[in-house]
C-alpha cells in the first residue's frame, strides 16, 4: 500500500472475462489519469497484463492471483471469472473497512455469473450497502449535461409498481438533495420528479401511483425545504427543454431513467452510489462480453469514473 499522505484510490478489475480489464488499462494512459497519485489496482495481474504492459508511475497493483494461471477465456460466462470477481471485490472491501482506501472504482461484474455460483447478487450497489450496514443508499447516474437517480433498480418490470412506496421515493429526493448540496456544491438544487405511468398517470386515468405513492412525497420533500417538480411525464422529463431546468432527476425505474441518460451521455457517464461511508463510483456498461478480449472497449465511461471517484474522495 500507498505510503504517502494521502489514502490511494482503489480499482477493481471487476469480471476479468468481461472488458473490465480492458478498458482499466486504456483508462491509465489517459493524460488526466496518470495525474492522479496513489491508484491502487486489485484483482489478477496476469489478466491485467493482457492488456495492460507495464503500470504508470502512480499505479500500483495488489494481485489476489485469483484466475489460476491467468487461464481465462474472455467473453464468456465462467464460475472462475465469478469467484475471482466476488474475492477481488471481498478484498476491497476488506481495505475500505480498515480505512485503507479513500475511496472505490469497480469494474463491471456479471450478475448472471456470481448467481450461478449460488450467491445471490443484485449489483455492486446493494452488495456494498449489505456489508456497510447501510438501508439508505441509491443509484446515481452522473453526465456531463444531466444527473438522475433511480428510485427501484435492478428488479423486473412486472415488480416496480409493488416495489415503489412513498417512503422510497421520498428517499431517493433526499439522496439526491444532499449529494447535490455536498458533493456538486449546489446550493438551492431543483429536482424533477417522473411519474410512473404515461403521462404522469393523466390525472389518475392511466394508474394510481402518481396520486398515491408520488405526489405524496412531493409534497412532504417540498415541507422540508427542497425544490421539487412533478410528477412528471416520463417520456418527456429528460428532453433537452425539460431536463435542463432541473439539477437532477428522479425516475421510478431503471429503464426509465437509464435509457434517456445514457443516450445522452454514453461514453461519459459514470455512476455514483449515494449513501455509503465512502466514495464509490463505477462506468455505467456492463461486462460486454460480445467484445470482450477484442481491444473494442471504450474507457470514456471508466476515466469519468475514476475522475470523479478522485475529485470526490479528497
């Protein structure tokens, strides 16, 4: 570990069969990264050194050796590639407890893979909460033009209905508040808030849920002092004409919200879970295993992540 006077930054590899690996790599040679002091990166290094060669000067590597060999395939769904995943991320977890990090960059895991191994894995997010002891936490996705956070996350559609409650939503307008005051140093922040059917609900013609899970917290996060519009329809919150009078958006699901922003803002988007005793922040894709091991893999979205993991966590 780092022995200067500021706490390194860690990296996970995440699945070292996904582009995890890939575009951490490519992610170090960015000129903006390598002014970065005090990376630390954990996971199998002979899988790094795939794509990697040889470190920066402000990179070090902790090697868990955790693929065998550094036999692995890349791009395909493996209970090595899983198990290594879930030790890398262990370990890092081990050192954010110990206050041995500032703060945490992932890769992306596979879910599909870590729940085959029998371990049931919902994502980074909820896995971090669970051994943090944290019950108020939540998804944000950061742009260079638009900020959204997702009341629900990764359940099935079918579910978000049932899983939407007055509490959470009124929850998730809080997270937002305080990240937006404390970390983005907005002062007054106006955040929008999407309904959950067409047109908002059309009055209470086209569902309920506006009128009596939404609306409600609303109304108690504008008693508390914070600027909030809606419910708003979905299908519009995030045009250029409406989302840019907002600081932030609230929207009730993942699709919802995932789909505008990241149209918007694919290659620099960045995730940040709110919430937790430190920073944590991810790119917001997958393992992608369809160009995994291929040199295909963009890092814009991995350089904002450890950008922003850095900016924050001093």
């Amino acid at each position: 570990m780092s022995k200067s006077r500021i706490r390194p930054l860690g990296i996970t590899l995440g699945d070292p069969a996904g582009i995890g690996p890939e575009v951490i790599a490519k992610s170090l040679r960015a000129a903006s990264i390598r002014k970065i002091k005090d990376l630390v990166l954990i996971g199998d290094q002979d899988i790094f050194r795939r794509y990697g060669g040889r470190l920066p000067g402000n990179a070090t590597f902790i090697d868990l050796k955790c693929v065998p060999g550094g036999r692995l395939a890349a791009g395909k769904i493996s209970p090595a590639a899983a198990r290594a995943s879930i030790r890398t991320l262990d370990f890092a977890i081990e050192l954010l407890k110990r206050k041995q990090l500032r703060g945490l960059v992932t890769g992306p895991v596979c879910k599909e893979a870590v729940n085959l191994l029998g371990l049931p894995f919902h994502g980074h997010t909820e896995y971090l909460a669970d051994h943090f002891g944290v019950r108020r936490f939540g998804m944000m996705f950061i742009g260079e033009r638009l900020r959204t956070i997702l009341v629900t996350r990764h359940i099935p559609l079918s579910a978000v209905s049932s899983a939407i409650n007055t509490r959470n939503v009124l929850e998730s307008i809080e997270l937002v508040d305080e990240a937006l005051k404390k970390m983005f140093h907005i002062r007054k922040p106006t955040i929008g808030v999407c309904g959950l059917n067409p047109h908002a609900g059309e009055g209470g013609t086209i569902g309920k849920e506006e009128i009596l899970k939404i609306l409600p917290a609303i109304r108690q996060a504008r008693r508390r002092g914070m600027s909030v519009a809606g419910p708003l329809a979905g299908d519009t919150a995030f045009t250029p004409e409406v989302a840019g009078t907002f600081d932030a958006i609230v929207a009730m699901y993942h699709d919802q919200g995932l789909i505008a922003i990241k149209s918007l803002e694919w290659t620099s988007l960045v995730n940040l879970t709110l919430g937790l005793p430190f920073i944590r922040t991810s790119p917001a894709h997958g393992v992608a295993f369809n160009i995994a091991g291929k040199n295909k893999a963009n890092p814009g979205s991995m350089i904002e992540a450890i950008r922003l993991a850095d900016r924050l966590s001093r």
